[in-house]
C-alpha cells in the first residue's frame, strides 16, 4: 500500500514474487494510470482509494474509512503499507479491522526539516503509525537509529532488512552498463546538445528545495566558470509543493549548458550519458537513485544525512559533503572533474558493491522469510523446525480455508 502510485515502483516484483510463494497479492493506492499498470506489471488486484500526500482532515477520513471496510471485505493477514500517509491511514485501518501483521515502512522522516507545528504533527503521525503497526521496516539503518532516538517506537519492533533500501536493485539486467554501448551514451549526449567529449554531472529527482536544487544551483555556478567543457543533466518533474526560490530553476534553464529532461524514469540511458552522479538532499530516507547510479558504476556526491549515509561509502564509491553548502559541494564534485581516473576507480567499487549487498532478489526472499515469520508469532503459520521453511509455509497457504486468502500483501 502506497499513498500515490507512482510509490508503487520503488516495490516492483515483490507482489509478483510474493505470489510464486503461494501469497495472493492485492494493492492499494490513490487512482492513476501508475496503479492501473501495476496492476498488469504484477499481475495482482489493485484497489484505488483517494489520498493525499498533505494533511487534509476530511479526505483522510474518507480514506480511512474505505481502507477499513476494504479490509474488512478482503480479511486480509499481512498489510504492508508505504509512505507517511498510506502508513498512517492503512496501519489505522488495518488495526482496527484486526488485521494480524500489520507492517509500517519508513521510508524517512519528513519532520526532519519541518519546524513548529508542522514538525509536531508530523512526528505524531509517525508515532502513530509505528504504535498501530505491529512491525516496523526501515529503508535504512541512519534512519532507523534517528527513530530509536527520539522513541518513535521501541528498538526491538523496527527492523533494517539486509544492508537496507525497500527492495534491493536489479543490477545485472536493468541497471547493468554493459547493456548500455557506447552509442546510446552518444545518442542520449546529442539529444540534449551535449558534446561527446564533455564531463556531466547528473541530478535525478524532484525539482524541490528539500532535494538540494538551491546549493546545486549554487556550485554549478562555481564549477561553469573554470570548466567550459562541463555540463549538467537534471532529470525530474517540478515539485510545486516545495519549489526552490524564485530565480534558481530560472538560471539553470537559461543555462545552455543545463539540460532539463523532465520527469523520465527511463533512466538507465540517461546515467550512461553522465560522468558523475549528484545529490544535494537535505534529508532522505533510502535514496534509490543512489543505488541505481552506483549499479551504473557512476561516482556519487551526496549529502552527509540520513540515507545517503547508507548508501555511499564515503571515500570509496562517491564522497558525502555537508548539507546546506554549495562550496562543499562545489568541492566534492571538482575531486571527480578534476580526476578521470578517480571516477573510474570509485563507479567500480560502487557497482561490486551494489551488486554484492543489494540484490532485489535478495531482498524479495528475505520479505517473504520475514512475512512468514511474523505470521507464525501471529498464530496464523505454524512453522515446525523439522521442515524446511518455506515448504511449510507455502503447504500452510495452500491449505487454509479461513480466511479466504490466507494473504493480501498491501505494497
């Protein structure tokens, strides 16, 4: 269970996975043309309830109560729900509905850069999420220790799965650079008027203050004037709900040597035409794109918060700059200008990193070892020691007949 379907992606092939295992798979996040084609990607029922990102009392309790008479309807075991929103409604609704495993997936902690009251009731809603749920996932292990810390839930109910993000990447087949030969690299490059022999420095994400746009801007203007072969690639949707300042996304696309793509989550293309992977962010969760770049053996300058932290070896596969400070940052990214052979040497360990902790294989198993478990302390499986796990575990699905379906994963 996602808030807004285009969520849905970051959790692709678990449902799929789930239901080789003998679970039955449902989703459910807000309408859109992202859920209709999860649903023909996963091959699962999906279920459209209208959310909002924001805090909007009257949607929310609109939403919360269809998410409590869907699950009442369905009798679900497992609801395994995403993002802010779609894990407070759904750990509320699947609570009260009396779902048996009922999980929350931190993805981060939105409060982090909030202030006053904003920042309260934020940190209120994740309290409540993590009080309902009856197991809490973190994509990452800086933000599962900021959790512990300020006491959103107790240490021994929040879980880091493996080394950490939601599901791992694909790295030998999607995001492989031996698939992308050097004339996409070249057809990418002369699409967007960038020279053959350039350096790029490529952004993906959302056009947003919180992602780093304004210090990005910044260094870019450091960095332009010393080196005119040098030319950056942003790639991602505006963000109207946290736009930089007035003036920086001007400046940047009056910039011939800023290339603008948009939203396009084709990217594996896209990271063949850069040299170098950046990302300002001011807070994260379990930056995906890090993962993704590093899987593309690209470099990566990122900021020393949560997240980023997980997913960059400092020194080794990219370098970690302080947030807020774009002559940090200017300063991180000239290393890898400066220094062919360093990017090299670094987009190398990242990507035997990457293929070495954070299979999405991997990661589909261990959810499903980890759902099997759960349901066993729940009194739903009862997984003797003298058979191998996952035999018994699906001999169980099979075999129930109330209710219905023994399990409706809710991704």
């Amino acid at each position: 269970m996602t808030t807004v379907p285009l969520s849905l992606r970051f959790v692709a092939g678990q449902a799929a996975y789930m239901r080789t295992k003998g679970f039955e798979s449902h989703a459910v996040s807000s309408p859109g043309a992202p859920l209709t084609q999860f649903a023909t990607d996963e091959a699962v029922t999906v279920h459209a309830v209208s959310m909002a990102r924001r805090i909007t009392p009257f949607r929310d309790l609109a939403a919360l109560f269809q998410l409590w008479k869907l699950f009442r309807n369905l009798r679900p075991h497992i609801v395994h729900a995403h993002t802010p929103k779609g894990g407070l409604l759904g750990m509320i609704a699947a609570r009260f509905a009396r779902v048996p495993v009922r999980i929350y997936h931190m993805h981060g902690l939105p409060f982090i850069t909030a202030t006053g009251l904003t920042r309260r009731i934020l940190m209120a809603t994740e309290t409540v999420s993590c009080r309902m749920a009856s197991q809490v996932l973190c994509v990452s292990r800086s933000v599962r220790s900021m959790a512990v810390d300020l006491q959103l839930s107790p240490a021994e109910k929040i879980h880091v799965l493996l080394q950490g993000s939601c599901n791992g990447i694909d790295a030998e087949t999607e995001f492989n650079p031996d698939r992308q030969h050097a004339f996409i690299r070249d057809d990418v490059r002369q699409r967007y008027g960038i020279p053959s022999d350039a350096t790029v420095v490529g952004f993906v994400g959302r056009l947003a203050r919180a992602k780093g746009l304004v210090e990005l801007g910044a260094a870019w203007q450091m960095l332009k004037k010393e080196h005119s072969d040098l030319h950056l690639l942003l790639i991602g949707p505006d963000e109207p709900g946290d736009p930089p300042p007035p003036g920086v996304l001007e400046r940047l696309r009056d910039d011939p040597r800023v290339h603008l793509v948009g939203e396009n989550w084709d990217t594996p293309p896209l990271y063949s035409a850069m040299d170098i992977l950046v990302l300002p962010t001011h807070r994260e969760g379990f930056p995906i794109v890090l993962l993704e770049a590093a899987a593309m053996a690209l470099p990566i300058v990122a900021t020393r918060v949560t997240g980023c932290l997980d997913a960059v070896q400092d020194g080794i596969t990219g370098t970690l700059v302080s947030a807020y400070d774009p002559q940090a940052l200017a300063a991180g990214l000239l290393r890898y200008v400066d220094d062919p052979a360093l990017r090299r040497r670094h987009g190398a360990a990242a990507r035997a990193w990457v293929l070495r902790d954070f299979s999405s294989a991997a990661m589909h198993e261990t959810i499903y070892r980890k759902y099997v478990s759960w349901l066993a302390e729940e009194g739903v499986v009862n997984v003797s020691s003298d058979r191998p796990l996952l035999d018994e575990a699906n001999d169980q699905i099979s075999s129930q007949k109330e209710p219905e379906a023994l399990s409706h994963g809710r991704f």
